[in-house]
C-alpha cells in the first residue's frame, strides 16, 4: 500500500479554500493500487471522517459482476505505468472541481464476483462538483488506465477487447 | 548482456511467458525480428504501445539499447 505524496501542482479550489493553511493539493488525494482485497464501506467511511468540511461525498463502487458464466476476473497491471497514471488523474480532477479530496482504490491481481475492484470518492463544498469529480474520474479509469483484464469462464481464461462504450463515455468531457 | 522484454495482456499468451530475456540488440525493430516470428507479428500490430524502462516510446527505431533495459509491449488496455 502507497499514500500518494509526490508534488502536485496546487488546484485553484486548494488556492480558494486553503491558501492561508498553504498545503498543496497532493495532501487531499490517496490513491492507492492494491494487490489484495479491500473494503469500500471502511474506506468511504474514513474518507468522509476526515474532511468535515465537504458538504458532499460523492463514491462510486465497482465490482466483480456476477452473472455470464464468469468465475473469476483478474486485472493485470504495469508497474511503472498503472499507478503514476492514477496519480496524474487525481490531480487532473482536482484541477477541473473545487474539491476538498479525492480518493482512488483499485485493485488488480485475480477477484471472484461480488469482490471490489475500484473505489472513488470526491469530497466537496458542494455535490455537483462530488458528482461529477467522481464520474470523470470512473469514465477516465474505465477507458485510459494500464490494466489489462481477463475472465474465467468453464475453467478458462479470456482477455477481455476495450469496449467502445467506454471511449464514448470518455468523449462526454471534451 | 540482456534486454528484459515484457508481456500484457492477450500478449503473454502469445509470447508463452509474461517475460522473456533475449539479447542486447541495437534497437527495437532488431529485437522483435529475432524473436519467433508469430510473436513477431502480434507485437507489430498497429495497437500494440512501448515503453522502455517504464516510459512511453513511439518510434521502435529511436531508442538506442543497453544492458538491463526493460521493454514493454502494451496492448490495447481493457480500462479498470
């Protein structure tokens, strides 16, 4: 498990709102690339604990979907790409919103249906910047992060194409 | 003297293996023309990304290759 701490330029809600405590951005984001299971419920829960001052919380669970014969998904992942790329979405998504922390779980390594893949949360003033932090955030994982997925259907293995609706999701934000 | 090539994804299967040893040779195109050619292939194809030491790469000619540097064949990514 790694806390996110590199430098991070400060986004103009940090400047808004915290610009008299002078702490940069970096300290309201976690980001976080887990090989072994998690939960989402404790996560949101000391995510919203901590900024008391976020009128919004606004988190976003995906999970292992049950159904289609799929025993198994497992998630491939590239260290010196995955979580840097993370990083950099964090914080291209607190330069977009006022928001006072951001939150990204994801999980790679071999999940059963019903397991949590990813997590993200947006803590803000204000819902419509939660919200939409939170759905940016999904639509840019969903289509743009280094993870390569395969399932187990009768005992074997499938890799999984990128799926057009993704890109079109991802197309909503210009 | 050894490169360390990489494997993700559909590309590990082909390749047999997630990672293979081959080596030093002066530049990607060079490497992936020694390698057997149905793996050869895969990694040619239009969608197929690189990285050398964990950085993005465009052109396979640029790069001049050392000792120990990884390569990475990135296919097309599946999202999170």
């Amino acid at each position: 498990m790694r806390r996110f701490s590199r430098t991070a330029t400060r986004s103009p809600s940090c400047r808004r709102y915290r610009a008299a405590e002078a702490v940069g951005c970096e300290r309201h984001s976690d980001v976080r690339l887990l090989t072994s299971p998690f939960a989402p419920a404790e996560e949101i829960a000391s995510f919203a604990r901590a900024k008391p001052e976020s009128g919004g919380v606004v988190s976003f669970i995906g999970q292992v979907r049950e159904g289609d014969g799929v025993e198994a998904l497992e998630l491939q992942h590239y260290e010196p790409l995955t979580l840097p790329a993370m990083e950099k979405l964090a914080v291209s998504v607190h330069r977009r919103w006022d928001l006072d922390g951001v939150l990204i779980v994801h999980r790679s390594g071999v999940m059963v249906p019903g397991d949590p893949i990813v997590l993200v949360a947006a803590a803000a003033r204000h819902r419509r910047d939660a919200f939409a932090a939170a759905d940016f955030a999904m639509d840019h994982l969903k289509s743009e992060s280094w993870f390569w997925k395969r399932e187990k259907r009768g005992g074997e293995w499938h890799w999984i194409e990128p799926r057009e609706q993704d890109f079109d999701d991802i197309a909503r934000w210009g | 003297m050894s490169l360390n090539l990489v494997f993700l994804g559909r590309l590990e299967d082909v390749a047999g293996s997630g990672k293979l040893s081959v080596p030093v040779l002066p530049c990607i195109d060079a490497v992936i023309d020694s390698l057997d050619p149905s793996l050869g292939q895969a990694l040619k194809a239009p969608r197929v990304k690189l990285a050398v030491n964990g950085i993005l790469v465009q052109d396979t000619d640029a790069p001049v290759l050392k000792d120990g540097d990884e390569i990475a064949f990135l296919p097309p990514v599946s999202g999170g």
